[in-house]
C-alpha cells in the first residue's frame, strides 16, 4: 500500500514537471558571449620585392697608367673623397712638355709680331717686297695657330692629371676592388664597385590585372621578418610606375622610394614583402571563431538578444585574423553572439549569460 503511494506522488511529480516544461518552454541555458566589433580593413594584394640601390656603379680609370693605390672593399666614401689613384710622374712631365712647347710658341710669336711691323715699315718705304710682306704676315699667323694648339695641349694633360685621382661621385661604401695598387690600367678599366647605400628603393613586379589601382604616389606597404620572428613594416610611397607588361609574367613593374626608417632595416639585395591595397577601404564586422556554429546548410552564429532570448543567425564567413573572422549577416558593432554552450540552443531559447 505505501509503494502505491509513493508511486502515485512520484508520477505526480513528473506529470507537474512536465506541464511547466509545455507552458514556459525549456529552462534558459548558460552561455558565455562575447561583443561584436567593427572593423575597418583594404583588402591587399601580397607579393615580392627586391631593395636596389638608386645609384650604383663600376668606378673606371680616367687615364691610363700605373695604379698607386685604391680604396679597399667596406670603405665608406662621400662625395669628393679618393677612391684610387694613378701615378702622376709621367703625365707631370708631359705637362712639363707642354708649358715648354707654349713658351717656345709664345715667343716665335712675339718675333714674327716684331718682323711683320718691321716689313710693313720698309713696305712703306718700298724698301721691302710685297712677297715678303705676305710670307711674313703667314709666318705670323701659323704661329698664332700654334700658340693656340700649344694652349690646348696643356689644358687636356691638366684635365688627364685631375682625372689621374678618381673621386667618389656620391656617398657611399666600395663593394668590390676590381684592380690592385701596382699593375697598369686603361682609360675606361673598372677599378671599384661603389654601392649608394642611403637611397635605395624598391622593385616588385605586380600582376597586370593590379595595374589600375597603382599610380605614382600609391601607398604601400613593405614588410619583413626580423631574425627575432617580429614583423618590420614600414610605409612608402610608388615613385616609379612602369606600364609595360612582360608577355611570358603578365607582370609590370613598380618601384617604391625607401624611407628613412625603412634604410635602418634593411640593404641592398634584400627581399621583402610588398603590399599593395587593391580595393578601397571598407567596414566589416568580426566575431570570435567559437561563435561559428557550422552545418551542412551552412554557417550559423546565436544573437543574444537584451532580453537574454538566442536567435539562430546565418553569417557568411570571411577572412581570419588570430581568435576573428569577418562576418557577413545580420549582425552590427556591439551584438552579443555566444562562444560557448551555442552548440545545444535552440531558436528563441532563453538563456543565462555566465563567464564559466
């Protein structure tokens, strides 16, 4: 008799149970939630580029002759300072030629000036021949051509004896040291290699299909990896837009001036990334990836709504950084979505929000 009893109470109990359960739905369930956010992204179009120096060039002889010295490899050099030099003995002597051979000129003029005076003094007097006349006034201006020649004899050995010191013609540090001191070099033979290592720039190659988004000024933006595994980037700007394409690549290429900062980090020869934005800036909206609840219909994700009601929400799903994805659907800035216990809800469900 009292285990029909209880039996009755306990069936009592369910049937009780049961008929709250119908009325007021299933109980809230506990999730935890994070917010919405917004995002501001220009999606980017990733390729590779090389740092080149805008000035570097083989330093050659300027005469030849017999090297006396050159700079070695590692030398920083500026403007103006020596990078070789050739010996000066025998271009000193021909220029010790060539001031003796204009004096010897100088001086057959000023006689010949005198005896022209001297003929046309006796020509007035019909003491002299118009031949002779004539023969001096030509002996005269051959000497005159003479002096002249004489000049520029001297002025190109002054020029060969100032190109015998090879000069820097910029700032930079010698690469390589093609001839040693000692041997004999002609006019035009590559002494050094000289590398301009302040103003470098960059040169990459970019699809054809990217050539209406570059202009000259474009900003960009050049990265690397550190040996510490930190990402350098540094922002430039595209000097140089060359608007030919190569048939086999389908390519075109772009140069970017390096900026200051960027000098700091990196070095002529070296690769890095470049990124070139190739649509305009747009707002997207990002969500934790543990809200994506995935389906064979597709994608969903659960709004929490003030009044703690969930509901069901499919979302395209877009590009990912670290714990977000970007999301396409109808959700704005400041939602909440569920990250965790989304997996048992159910549409218009109540729930309880908790940070377990």
């Amino acid at each position: 008799m009292k285990s029909m009893t209880k039996a009755f109470i306990l069936i009592s109990l369910i049937s009780n149970y049961m008929s709250a359960y119908a009325a007021d739905g299933p109980p809230p369930s506990p999730v935890k939630v994070e917010s919405v956010s917004e995002l501001v992204s220009q999606p980017q179009a990733e390729m590779l580029g090389t740092v080149y120096s805008r000035n570097q060039i083989p330093v050659t002889a300027g005469v030849a002759g017999r090297l006396e010295w050159v700079a070695e490899p590692g030398t920083f050099v500026v403007k103006g300072d020596k990078v070789a030099q050739i010996e000066l003995l025998p271009l000193q002597l021909r220029q010790a030629e060539r001031k003796a051979q204009l004096k010897r000129a100088k001086i057959n003029l000023q006689y010949l000036s005198r005896e022209l005076e001297r003929q046309k003094a006796l020509r007035k007097k019909n003491s002299a021949s118009q031949y002779q006349l004539e023969q001096t006034e030509s002996q005269f201006e051959l000497a005159q051509s003479d002096l002249e020649i004489a000049q520029l004899q001297l002025k190109q050995i002054n020029e060969e004896l100032n190109r015998a010191t090879i000069l820097s013609p910029f700032d930079g540090v010698v690469t390589d040291r093609n001839r040693r001191a000692g041997v004999d070099v002609n006019r035009g033979e590559t002494l050094v290699q000289l590398l301009d290592t302040e103003n470098l720039e960059v040169r990459a190659f970019v699809p054809v299909k990217y050539l209406s988004y570059t202009k000259p000024g474009s900003q960009l933006t050049l990265a690397s990896k550190s040996q510490s595994g930190e990402i350098l980037t540094v922002s430039a700007f595209a000097s140089v837009i060359i608007p030919a394409a190569d048939p086999k690549s389908q390519t075109f290429e772009i140069r970017i001036s390096m900026p200051q900062k960027g000098r700091e980090f990196w070095a002529s020869g070296q690769i890095l990334k470049v990124y070139l934005p190739i649509e305009s800036t747009r707002h997207t909206v990002t969500i934790h990836r543990d809200a994506l609840i995935l389906r064979r219909d597709g994608t969903y994700v659960f709004r929490i709504d003030p009044d703690n009601t969930a509901h069901k929400l499919k979302v395209k799903v877009g590009r990912g950084n670290g714990d977000r994805v970007t999301v396409e659907g109808d959700l704005k800035s400041g939602d909440k979505v569920a990250i965790r216990g989304a997996e048992r809800l159910s549409d218009g469900q109540k729930v309880t929000i908790t940070d377990a």
